[in-house]
C-alpha cells in the first residue's frame, strides 16, 4: 500500500482565522511571514560569481554556457549572487501569468537575476519546509490576490504579513521526508510515461513526413527537389515557396494596460497559447469587446492555422495549430502568425507539413535573436515544401488520420494518467504542508533510501507546471524560463 494510503487527519484542529487554509493542527504555531523568512540580496560585484542560475518548472538549475545566448560576462555584474538553501521567487507578472511555478529551492551557490527575489529562512524553519511552504500557497493561487503596480508584482511587503503555518521542527523534518519519498516515486512513473509519449510521437510524426514528402505509393517515381531538407519526392509533384500559397497576417500589438478583466470579453491569442498540436487556454487575456470592430483585420476564424512567432520550436515539435470552434471568438496577438491556404492547397496537409519534419529543419538554423529566438513572416514564407495535386493531399489527410488514431490515443491516455498524477501530488503537497493530513506515522516507517541518482532530464518536471507558459514573450523579463 502507498503510504499516503494511510494518512489521517490530525485529531485535534483550529480555525486559522483565514479563509484559504480553514482549519489547522491546534499546536501549530501561526507567525507572520516576517518571523518565517527575510529577503537576501548580494550584487555580484566584480563577478565574484560567474555559475548562472535558472528558474525552471519550478526549480532552480545550472543553466548551461551554450544556452546563455550570447550574454557576455560583464553583463551578470547586475545579477544577486544566491546560495544553496535560498528560496528563489519569480515575483512579476501575477495578472498575466498563472499557471508558471513562481518558487525555487537552490542547492547551489550561483548568480540569478535580480528581477526574482531570494528569501531565507529564520531560525523556525526548516529551509526545505519553507520552501514547500511558499510552494504550497503558490499551487493553491494565494498569491495571484496579492502584488501592486499595473502587472502585480509581488514586493517584500507582501510577505511581511503572510499567515505562515508552523509545526515542530521534528514535524517539518518528517513532512520534507514524506513529500520527497511521494514525490520521487510518482516522478519516476511520470518520467517513464513521457519517453513513451517521445517514442509515440518519434512514430508518429515518421509517418506523417513520409507520407507529406513521398506520398502513398511506394513504386512512385522519384526525382531530385533541389531542396536539401526534403530531398527527392514524387516526380509530379511540384515544388513552391510557401508565399505563393498562403496568407499570412502577424497579430495586432495590444498593449496590457487595455486588458480587460471581464469575462465576456473577447479573448486574445499570445504566443502563450500556441501549444503543438493545439491551443490552450489556461491563460487568457481579453479586450474589450465593444473595440471587436476595429481588429476585424485581426480576428481569426475556424480553420485558421496559428504558428508561434518566438521560439517556434519547443520539446515536443514546433508551435503550430488549427483554430477549432472552441478557440473562437479571439483575436490575434503580435508574435503569432495566422496562416490561410490559398486555392489549390487543403488546410490539414499544409497544417502536416508545417508540424512536421522538413519545416523543422528548415527553421532550426535561421532563428534570430539573443535571449528569444525568433522568425520573421518573410522567413515563414521564405520555406519551399513538395505539393501534390489537390485530390492527393486530402487522400494523404484521410490516409494519416487512420494511420495516427491509435498512436494518437494512446499518447492522450498516457497524458492523462500524468495529469491525473499531477493534481494528485498538488492536492497532496497542499494537504500536507498546511496540516490537513498528518504524515507523522508514515514518515516514521520509511525505508532509508540513497540518493536518487538519476539526474532530472527534459521529461522531469513538478506538478503545476505548464511547459507552455515559459514561451510567453508578451511579458518576457530579464530572464525567462527555460
């Protein structure tokens, strides 16, 4: 049996007096953040520190050299110098961003930023309980009610006054124990789900570009494109640029001060949103709706394919999607492409191709950009693709829909079980860390463990995390996610 199994509430409870943590243990102490922790700031002055850091999925990792793009040393003199035990705090944005980690624990001396925050723990904290502690409140949203200024950005003020929840020490050691020993196991199945998930989409997306760039029929004759990503295709196929197939139109520059916080309001489609293979809308801004008329150039309709404009490729393929009835109505941001096919061209074969393969190579050498890699719509139109007759393409869309069903899911049911897993771990970190389960029997009987040794990799990331929400260069600052 799990040993989360068996967890009970504590016997004896109290009303908190706050409305967003209800009851609590009787015997836990409840100090104002200004007890719990202190805000640390040291300048790296003459680069007494050159390890840069990074808040990523709501941790903080080493952030390799060849991804620093082209930042030059001098420049990290403006980052705080931060050490291991420190809690690191992505403070800005609140109204626009709700769904990134905003939380990092640091076991490593390094340099971060100085538009995040580095907290320390006083003398009743346990530094890794008190990292789970803002890391709690942060997946139960307590801090999106808090912040100033036009983007509510967080200030130590807010954290002076924070209702902190804290058991004995013994008790907060037991609680990092439980967590750590829930959190590896349900890591380790997640890790193993998202190389499957790899692996389908590896096939998947194998069949697509044969089917895209060869065709259906496998005695077809061949000759030379004279295009090197796509090599040899169908002898009566046509090679065209993708200009003289599309239209193309780039998103409108709303500005965030115009955003409107009602409901009814028209959505508008950022970078953000712009998933592989779908739109997501976990974080909506809106404008007025009345102001809908003069954006008409701007809206999109059903069918539309949208392309992330900054970092166009992420892990999982290239930012590119079909607008569905349940998108609409929206309007276009800046740095998101809509894409209408011309005559001749049928809208799921252009949407292939521009998910697949031949389109990826293309782009990867001819980004642009230092800290954002970008396209420019004339690169977007620049690209070369093999076009077979009409009848063909839609025979080619029938064909991979019937091909791809049962990859398709099996990959969904496999991101669903993460899902699942996910808001299990949330609801059970929460549930822990502000005393409405009682984990003190059950660490007690853990086994003792080694270290894990697997090192975290691209499938490793903490629940409540949203691997899209780092692309979103609308409110970019100093330093984003990767």
């Amino acid at each position: 049996m799990s040993p989360a199994a068996k967890l009970k509430p504590y016997p004896a409870m109290k009303d908190s007096g706050v409305e967003w943590l209800g009851e609590v243990p009787e015997y836990w102490l409840q100090p104002p953040g200004r007890a719990c922790f202190s805000e640390k700031h040291t300048p790296n002055t003459c680069m007494v520190e050159q390890t840069v850091l990074s808040l990523s999925y709501g941790r903080i990792v080493v952030k390799p050299e060849e991804k620093l793009r082209g930042l030059v040393p001098e420049s990290f003199e403006t980052y705080q110098v931060v050490d291991p035990g420190d809690i690191i705090c992505r403070p800005t944005d609140l109204q626009n961003d709700h769904t990134s980690l905003r939380f990092g624990f640091s076991n490593d001396r390094g340099i971060i930023t100085s538009a995040y925050m580095c907290l320390e723990t006083e003398v009743l904290l346990n530094r890794r309980f008190g990292h789970l502690l803002l890391h709690s409140y942060d997946l139960k949203k307590v801090f999106y009610g808090l912040g100033s200024g036009l983007r509510q950005n967080l200030g130590w003020e807010d954290f002076k006054y924070l209702p902190c929840l804290i058991p004995p020490f013994p008790e907060q050691v037991a609680i990092v124990r439980f967590l750590d020993h829930v959190d590896r196991r349900i890591r380790r199945y997640i890790r193993a789900k998202r190389k499957l998930i790899a692996l389908l989409t590896e096939l998947k997306q194998a069949i697509i570009d044969r089917a895209v760039t060869r065709g259906l029929d496998p005695d077809v004759h061949l000759k030379d494109s004279g295009v090197e990503w796509l090599g040899q295709i169908p002898k009566h196929w046509e090679v065209v640029q993708s200009g003289h197939i599309i239209e193309l139109t780039t998103g409108f520059p709303f500005k965030s001060e115009g955003f409107s916080p009602a409901d009814n309001d028209i959505r508008l489609l950022r970078g953000v949103n712009v998933a592989v293979g779908l739109l997501r809308w976990n974080e909506v801004v809106r404008w007025p709706a009345n102001d809908r008329g003069a954006f008409i150039d701007f809206e999109l309709e059903l069918g539309d394919i949208v392309l992330g404009m900054d970092r166009p490729i992420i892990r999982g393929g290239i930012r590119v999607a079909k607008v569905g009835k349940q998108d609409l109505p929206c309007l276009l941001l800046q740095r998101v492409a809509r894409i209408r096919p011309l005559q001749a061209v049928d809208t799921g074969f252009l949407l292939r191709v521009l998910a697949g393969k031949s389109f990826h190579d293309y782009l990867a050498p001819i980004f642009t950009g230092i800290s954002v890699p970008h396209l420019s719509p004339e690169q977007v139109q620049s690209f070369r693709l093999a076009l077979p007759p009409l009848s063909e393409q839609v025979a080619i869309v029938k064909y991979l829909k019937e091909a791809t069903t049962d990859l398709d899911s099996t990959i969904t049911r496999a991101n669903r079980e993460i899902n699942l897993l996910n808001e299990y771990r949330t609801r059970l970190i929460a549930d822990v860390v502000t005393g409405k389960l009682d984990v003190r029997e059950a660490a007690a009987s853990l086994p003792e463990e080694p270290e894990d040794l697997e090192e975290a990799d691209e499938f490793d990331e903490l629940p409540g995390a949203e691997p899209c929400a780092e692309f979103d260069t609308e409110s970019a600052e100093v330093e984003n996610d990767e």
